[in-house]
C-alpha cells in the first residue's frame, strides 16, 4: 500500500462527534447541575468565560466519583453515525485517528476506547489514594493548547503538521485549524465555518472522507 496523504487523523468530541449536548452537560444532568453548566458552557461560547472556569466549575461535581463510574454515564449520549466506520477505514488506510477536545481527558479515554482513536487530550482531575476523584482540577487544557498537544504527537512520529487533518465545530478548534494541512467545520458555528477550509452538513461521519483532498483517491 502507498504511504497515506495524511498522516494522522483529529476531531473534536462535543459538538463534532457529540450531538445535541455536550458531555459535560450529559454527566451533569445525572449529577445535579445541569443549569450550572449550561450557564457557564453559554459563556464559555461567549468568550466571557475559559475552559479553565468550565473545569474548575464542573470538576467538584464528580468528587467521590471513579472513571468507571463516568464512564457508565455515557453509555446513552447521543452521537452522530458511523464513528467507528470512519475510524476503521482510516486506520486500515494507515490514517490513526485522536480526539483533539476540551471536554475531560478521562471522557475522551472512554470515547477513545470504544471507538479505536489512538489518544485524546483535554483537562485533567486529580484521584486520590482511593481511586476516586477529589473535586479538584489537576491540569487544565485550553483551545491554545491543541495546537501544542497535536504538535507532539506529530514530533513522537515523525510527521508534520502539514500532514495532519482536523474536523470540528466550534472556536475551540480555530487554532489548531490554522497549522494542520487541511481543516473541516463539521455542523459548526459560523465562526468555525469561516475559519475552516471547507465546512459540512452531516449526519454521517463517513461524509468527512469525501471532503478531504487525496483521502481517497
């Protein structure tokens, strides 16, 4: 098989991959706070709040909580179709595909789990000596910093920038959609849309590879 045009392969989770609610606004309707988090998440799309503030807000909801217990709550979170379709036929092409997110690391773990991506970034909540979390914040991760996490996993391969696609759905994916080779805004904002290179309406992921230049010829 010929070297693949694209190297590596990254989405966005909320908004890109799923729809209709953010996973954190999933997990807190379970815990209690849903107005809080919608309250926040809203200005967060403002530009009146950071994802650090989301973080700091929401990471005390799941003090006492493990991964485990997270993971359980996302097993009816809606998501658009043919995740793992797309994921599979990317990697059989020799594309590896990492969830390049702002929701909590320990969520995007779950998604990559089931679905086959290789990493996920996104913020981090300290556990304590017994397996559960504390409630507190133990590394934040912001939109500037997907550039950076992308950028490493590039340096760890061997690969360029260039090399990489990214497919998203909102401001927190403007900067990385500037420095890789190609950028899609999947069901996104118009200001996401105007930053991408080329924006899609789907319900189907599968609808990403036929975007992407040379992906498939």
């Amino acid at each position: 098989m010929d070297a693949p045009r694209w190297k590596l392969a990254c989405f966005d989770l909320d908004g890109t991959l799923v729809r209709r609610v953010s996973t954190g606004q999933h997990i807190a309707v379970k815990l209690g706070h849903a107005d809080a988090m919608s309250e926040i998440e809203a200005a967060y799309a403002a530009g009146t709040a950071t994802n650090a503030d989301v973080a700091a807000m929401d990471g005390r909801h799941y003090r006492g909580l493990t991964p485990s217990d997270v993971s359980g709550m996302l097993d009816d979170i809606p998501v658009i179709e043919n995740i793992a379709e797309t994921v599979d036929w990317l990697r059989e092409h020799g594309t590896p595909s990492v969830l390049c997110t702002l929701a909590w690391r320990f969520v995007g773990e779950v998604f990559a789990e089931r679905y086959g991506f290789i990493a996920s970034s996104g913020p981090t909540l300290k556990i304590g000596p017994d397996g559960t979390f504390t409630g507190e914040v133990d590394s934040d991760f912001t939109e500037h910093d997907k550039p950076a996490f992308v950028g490493s996993l590039c340096s760890a391969r061997g690969i360029r920038m260039s090399d990489v696609f990214h497919v998203g759905d909102s401001r927190s994916d403007i900067p990385l959609f500037g420095v890789v080779g190609y950028s899609v805004a999947l069901n996104a904002s118009r200001e996401a849309a105007e930053s991408a290179q080329v924006a899609l309406e789907a319900d189907s992921l599968l609808e990403v590879l036929g975007v992407i230049p040379g992906l498939k010829s």
